[in-house]
C-alpha cells in the first residue's frame, strides 16, 4: 500500500507522515517556488515510511530529517531554493531530469541520478561516515564533509571540494570518464580511487575465500585489510600505494582470523616472478601481520611462494602489542629500503624455507624481538655500512645484522634457529637483549649455513653445532664433540671418537657424522654415503672386518665427502657385482678415498672404482676371487678402475678428470697397478716417484708399490 499526499494550495507548512511503514508519496501541484515545506514525523510514531516520493514541478525550499526513511525527489520536479535533508543510508537520491539549486545532507547521503542537475551540494560532516554519495548527473559545486564519495563516468562536477576536518570523509572514486574539476580540493589524508581501484580493493578485502589474480598494475590510496582467506596472484604486476596518501599501517593488513597467500604466476622454478607489492614512504611497510582491534584469539596468516614484496620502513612487519601470526616464506623476495626487511617483534611463528628467498634490508635482513624464527636455505642481508644499536620500546634496534635478535620490552620467548643458509652483514647474527636484564627465553642455534660477517650473543651460549664462519665460533660451540675445520673460513663439524663400534649403526650407513671409529667387533652390512654429506671419516679396522653381500660397494660414497680407511682389517663383498670401495659424486661434488691399509676382496672383477672424485691408495691388499675379465697372462683388468666418461688419460699422473686413482703403496694380487688394461692397454696408476716390485706367493702374482 501506498499514500499518497496532494498539496494544490501553495503555502509555507509542515506536513506530517502518516504512522504507517509502508511508502508515501507527496505531490506539490502548483507553483511552490517562494514556499517553505517541512516535512516531519507524526508525533510519537509507532512507525516510520521506508520510502518517501516527492514530486514537485516547483518547490521552493524543502526540510526533510527524516533519519529512518529513503527520500527521492521524482524526474522532473525541481527545488528552485534549497533543500535540507536528513534521510538514512540508503540516501536522498535526485532522479533524472529533476533539479535542485542547492542541497545540504545533514544525515546519510545524496545520489544525482544521471541527467539530473544540482547547482551546489554539501554532504555536512554530522551526517556521517558510513554512507556513500554517488553522482551521475551534474553538479555545479560539491563539497563532501563526510562518507564515500563516487562520481561515475556520466558525471560533471564543475568544482569539487574534500573537508575532511572532521575525518569522516571516506574513499573517493572518480571515473577516469567524468568530467570533474581539474585540481580538486582533497586532503592527502582522503584516499581517491578510479572504478578499477575499488573492483580490486573491494575483492581483497572481501570476507570468505577468494583467488584474485592482478591483470595489471594496481596503485591504492589506502591499506586494504584482509579479513578473508586469500590468494593473491599478482601474476607479473605491481601493487603499490600512492604518494599522495598517507597509510599508517601496511599497504595490506592481515586481520588476525584471516589468510593472506601471495603467489606470482610468472615464478618459474627457480624465478621468484615479475610481481612486486611495493609499500612506499608513505606506508609503515608492504605487508602487516595483525590489526588493532581484531580477534586476538585467532591467527593472522601470511603465506608467501613467490614475487617481491618490498617496503620503505618494512617489506614484513608485526606489532609488539598483538600475537598469534604464522608468516611462511618458501619463494619470493623481501626487502627494505630503509629499515629492516622483515621486523617481528611479536609472539608468533616465522618461517623461511627455501633456496630461492631472498631477504635483504639496511638495517637487517630479519629483526626478532620476540617469537619464534626458523631459516633454512633463503639468503639474508643487511646492507648498512656500519653498526649501530640503539634501545626502542617501538620500532627496530640494530643496524648491520642479517639477523638481529634484540627481546622486546614485553619480554616474550624469543627463539632462532638457522638450519641452512646465507647470512650477510657486518653481523652475520647479532643477539643482545637492549631494554632491561630480563633476559628469560632467549634460544640460539646454528645448525648450518654460511655466515658473511661477525656472531655475537650476549645471553646464549653453546648454540653452534654447524656451519661454515667467517670468524672462529669457538666460543659459541654446543659441546666438545664438535670442532673448527680452519681455513679461509672456519667450518664447524660434529666430530666423533667412538673406540667401541661393534655395529654398523654406531658409524651411521651414511656417514652423516664426521669422527674416528674403531672397530670393535666384525662388521656385516655397508655403507651408503649421502649425495652431499661433506663429512671426514676415518675407519680404523682393528683387526676386524667389514663384509657385505652388495652390487654398490662395501662402501659406496657420494658428494663432497672425506674417507680413511686405517689398521689392519679386512673388507670383504661377496656380491658377484660389488665392488669393496666405489667413489661415486655428484656433478659438482667429488669425494676423497684414503686407504693406508686392510685387505680387500672382492667377488666382482673390480675391488676399488671410482666413478668421480679420487681415490689415494697408500698401502693395503686387493684381491679378486672373480675368473672372469682377465689378460693373457691371467691378471686382472679391472682391479682398479676409473669410468670411462670421467678421465681424460690412462696415466694417472697426467688424468685431470673428476674420476681418479692414484697408488703410493700396496699389494695386489694378480694385478700390476702400473701396467694394466683397466683404461685400455698401459694404464698406470702408480704415482711418480713410485714403482711395483713383482714377486710370487703360491700361484699368485703379486705387485708391491714402493717408493723409488
């Protein structure tokens, strides 16, 4: 039902609504212009209209607070004077062809519908700030106090003002179409976005699950705060935040409760993609974890697998007031250009996992100050030319640590762990507590990775057990198992000194662990080194042996290893295929074989063959039961042999090829090492300055290496 009220006679009044919820209409017939109408409620309503129609050919001036009820001025009526109106959100909307000589929104909002004309429009700043006033006809002068401001394609806005003293003044959108005031009036604290702007604000920061994919760059006037879970693909381009706004926060603000995925669909495997979110000086960082006054219950997520995310102050950053976030980095690149790339100074998870991220900042590549932090394979920086460290409730406190590790005031856990990586900065690590003497859970160590630059820690010790330092971390190491490899660098190992080895298992199958064992007990099993195990291990045999049934070797080594073998013992494989030692490698690592003695006996043709690295015999016997792969004279060919692909010369002395052997004493049993078939006929693995000395035990040949 609707009513409808018909005023033919024309005076000044005020018309009340009846007491109804339903819609009225209110037709003005005759000539209005010099009349003023007020429009209120019915006294002590039990209702109020949802919508109020106004159809006035010619009205002079119109009052109209009506806070619960949608107000419209209908096509081709007109307000010759002014028109005050309070209506609700839903706004005071002129339709098409209607007009008005100025209009001033005390409560909601105003929509010129297009084809319509107002010559002067104030949205005041009681009205509010969450209604928006959309123009798509024609205005003279506007000047909006409060609320959004969006002016379509069809719009024309002569002179365009933004007050925003009240600071409710919220987005303004402006079609790149409209006409409108060439130098506006909008404060830098008032955000102004085109169409393409909002649709991809508006898909971010939705609620609920979302992939968005960038199509181009995009440049935002304000932070936009993920509250849903969301993947944003930023496919090549580049999100960033404009000059001419201000955000104190990060351009994108993870809600705690929500899930932000930064990906690039560009990143090839080993390419972290063309896209960038760019956090200017304008903006606190690229990407905050945590805003005020969410649910601090829940986690705020922030998972990154590729492009670049890159902030003035922070490219990543926390706040030391709010908890609960888990950041993972597996691909990408972090970076600062004034600060310090990533900045945690709250309890939360930091993990960085991956050979293909890159973290680097000025200050530090990643400052801690509490939570927990785990690197593994990524490559941190800090580029300052020089240290400094100063005591901030709020903000970083060292400059020149790839990682900087300082506990916050709120002095939470505070836990780093580096398993791997690259570390470059004046200080590789730097740990010192700057704020008071509660030091309490403060947690070190450095199981791995290359450190460019000094360690220091003022609160932990016995936190290295791994890595490769530019300074000696003697003081810093676990216990004494572990030691120094010095050289250009110094290397730190575990290393072992096990006297009682009576199983395979107390060496480990892999060599996972440098050290000197010493048998204690016959052996049965193999050894199976790791592609990359870079250990130095040395067997001493004991009088006791070694013996396996495999068609990979007794001992079968990979990488860039260190073996030595010592003692009297023997090392026997009864597979028809094995070998008792085989070097194999890696295509950029090779091991290192040192046998100084032992016996070894194969059933294969072949006792020791290297495939890649190199292989030192100084003393020992080698012996074969196999008939098979003999000469004329009934020695071995193959006792020793190197693969083919992987030597360049059958002289040994002269062979620069990754596969190697090289004799400085020995025994051998029907096998001359310096005058043999294995490379083809005259092969010499004999050492210069060394020769064989023949001689005969049984029915065997046997050739001794001596010195000359």
């Amino acid at each position: 039902m609707r009513y409808t009220v018909t005023l033919d006679t024309p005076e000044d009044g005020t018309i009340k609504l009846p007491d109804t919820s339903e819609d009225v209409s209110i037709r003005f017939m005759g000539n209005f212009s010099e009349k003023s109408i007020t429009i209120q409620y019915a006294d002590t309503p039990a209702a109020y209209p949802a919508n109020l129609t106004l159809y006035a050919e010619n009205l002079g001036t119109l009052n109209a607070n009506l806070p619960q009820t949608h107000i419209e001025l209908a096509s081709n009526s007109q307000i010759t004077n002014k028109a005050v109106v309070g209506s609700n959100t839903t706004t005071f909307v002129v339709n098409s062809n209607a007009s008005i000589k100025e209009v001033e929104i005390i409560m909601g909002s105003l929509k010129v519908e297009q084809d319509a004309e107002v010559e002067t429009a104030t949205v005041k700043a009681e009205a509010g700030a969450e209604a928006t006033t959309v123009i798509e006809g024609k205005v003279e002068n506007l000047t909006i106090e409060a609320g959004s401001l969006e002016i379509t394609a069809t719009a024309a806005v002569e002179e365009l003002v933004i007050d925003n003293a009240s600071g409710a003044v919220g987005e303004i959108v402006i079609d790149e179409n409209a006409n409108v005031d060439e130098e506006p009036t909008i404060p830098d604290t008032v955000p102004v976005m085109n169409p393409d702007q909002k649709e991809f604000y508006d898909q971010i920061t939705a609620e609920g699950t979302a992939i968005v994919q960038m199509t181009e760059d995009v440049e935002l006037p304000k932070a936009a705060v993920i509250s849903g879970n969301i993947t944003l693909d930023l496919n090549g381009h580049t999100l960033s935040n404009s000059s001419k706004t201000t955000i104190p926060g990060g351009l994108l603000q993870v809600k705690r409760g929500a899930t932000l995925a930064i990906k690039d669909g560009t990143a090839k495997y080993s390419t972290v993609g063309d896209g960038k979110i760019i956090g200017g000086s304008n903006a606190y960082g690229a990407v905050q974890v945590t805003v005020k006054d969410d649910n601090e219950e829940e986690t705020a997520t922030l998972n990154v697998t590729g492009g670049t995310i890159e902030g003035y102050y922070y490219g990543i950053v926390g706040n030391g007031s709010r908890h609960n976030t888990a950041v993972k980095i597996t691909k990408g690149t972090v970076q600062a250009t004034a600060g310090p790339a990533i900045f945690h100074p709250q309890e939360g998870t930091l993990t960085v996992n991956g050979k293909y991220v890159t973290i680097t900042g000025v200050d530090a590549g990643i400052e801690m100050r509490a939570g927990t932090l785990t690197v593994s394979g990524a490559t941190v920086t800090a580029t300052a030319e020089s240290f400094k460290e100063t005591a901030n409730g709020s903000g970083s406190t060292i400059e020149g640590a790839a990682i900087a590790v300082s506990q916050h005031t709120t002095n939470r856990p505070l836990s780093v762990t580096l398993t791997s990586g690259t570390y470059n900065g004046i200080y590789a690590v730097y740990e010192k507590d700057l704020q008071d003497s509660n030091v309490e859970g403060i947690s070190l160590a450095l199981k791995a990775g290359t450190y460019n630059g000094k360690v220091y820690s003022q609160n932990c010790t016995k936190f290295v057990t791994g890595g490769t330092y530019q300074n000696d971390p003697t003081d810093y190491l676990a216990d004494s198992s572990y030691r120094i490899i010095p050289g250009t660098t110094y290397r730190v190992e575990k290393y072992v000194v096990n006297d009682n080895v009576t199983a395979i298992a107390d060496i480990g199958s892999g060599f996972t662990t440098s050290g000197n064992y010493t048998l204690a007990a016959d052996l049965t099993g193999r050894f199976a080194a790791g592609a990359v195990a870079g250990t130095d291990v040395t067997i001493n045999l004991n009088n006791h042996s070694i013996t396996s049934n495999s068609a990979n070797g007794t001992f079968y080594l990979r990488g860039s290893m260190k073996l030595t073998i010592n003692g009297e013992g023997q090392v026997i494989d009864t597979n028809a295929e094995g070998r008792n030692v085989w070097a194999a490698s890696t295509t950029t690592n090779t091991c290192t074989v040192i046998i100084n003695g032992g016996t070894f006996s194969s059933s294969n043709c072949e006792s020791v063959y290297a495939w890649g690295g190199t292989i030192y015999i100084y003393g020992g016997t080698f012996m074969s039961s196999c008939e098979n792969e003999r000469d004329s004279n009934g020695n071995h060919k193959f006792l020793l042999n190197c693969y083919d692909a992987n030597r360049n010369n059958k002289d040994m002395n002269l062979n620069t090829g990754k596969a190697k052997i090289l004799v400085y004493g020995g025994t051998f049993y029907n096998f001359n090492p310096a005058n043999c078939a294995a490379e083809g006929e005259g092969t010499n693995f004999v050492a210069t300055g060394y020769h064989v000395e023949e001689s005969t035990v049984d029915e065997d040949r046997v050739y001794t290496v001596v010195a000359d």
